[in-house]
C-alpha cells in the first residue's frame, strides 16, 4: 500500500475510533442535554461513520480508478469529517458556539469527495495517471 493510502487507513481507523466513543457518549452521557444536542452529536457521529468507512476504501479504489481523483475524494473526506463533524462536536460538547459556522463547510467538502469519487469511477483507464 503507497504511503498515502496507509496515512488515509491511519486516519481512518482514528476516526471510527473517536465516532465509536462519542456515539457511546452521545447515547449514555448526554442523558441531561436537550434533545436538539443530542441529535446533532448522533449527525456528526453517523456522517462520521459514513466518511470514516469510505476513507477505509480509498486505497483500495486507488489502484482501480484514477488515483488522482481518489486522492481528491480522499483528501475532501478527512476535509469535511475534521470541519463537518468537529464542527459540530466542539458547539455541542465542548461549548463553542461558533463552531457549528464551519460545518456547512464540511458538508461540501464530503459533496465533493463523492463527486470526486464518481468522476474517478468515469474516467476510462486509458486516460488514467499516477
């Protein structure tokens, strides 16, 4: 696995480490907080788990579809997990109200890792680079 794929995988496994936890927090720690926080943690911990399993796959894809393009998907997946859902957890449970700003943000950046995804899907192997 090139280098990049490995740091992609590390992060990776960080992430549905820290989605794990906060998930169990979410579930059983916030048991006083309102509900309206409960259920953004639950967003972030899901988009989280979504972004954190797709990132798992990207070293894979990269040797089947162009690799530039998966770097891209990749890259916008850590992107928006850090600003989406980092976002989100420090407003809710770290108290930093204006966080939540950046998540927006984050929400874009996993739109165009998918979208970066699909193009690396469509691009015949012929034209594919390293």
């Amino acid at each position: 696995m090139a280098p990049r794929g490995k740091l992609f995988a590390g992060f990776a496994a960080i992430s549905l480490l820290a989605a794990t936890l906060l998930g169990a927090y979410a579930s059983h720690g916030m048991q006083s907080a309102p509900p309206a926080a409960v259920d953004a943690v639950r967003t972030a911990v899901e988009f989280q788990f979504y972004h954190g399993l797709a990132l798992l796959a990207v070293p894979l894809l990269s040797a089947h579809l162009a690799p530039r393009w998966t770097l891209a998907a990749g890259s916008l997946f850590v992107v928006g997990t850090l600003l989406f859902c980092g976002g989100i957890y420090a407003s809710y449970l770290l108290g930093v109200g204006a966080a939540t700003r950046v998540a927006p943000l984050g929400g874009i950046s996993f739109a165009v890792g998918w979208a970066s995804m699909a193009i690396a899907a469509f691009i015949p192997a012929s034209r594919r680079a390293s």
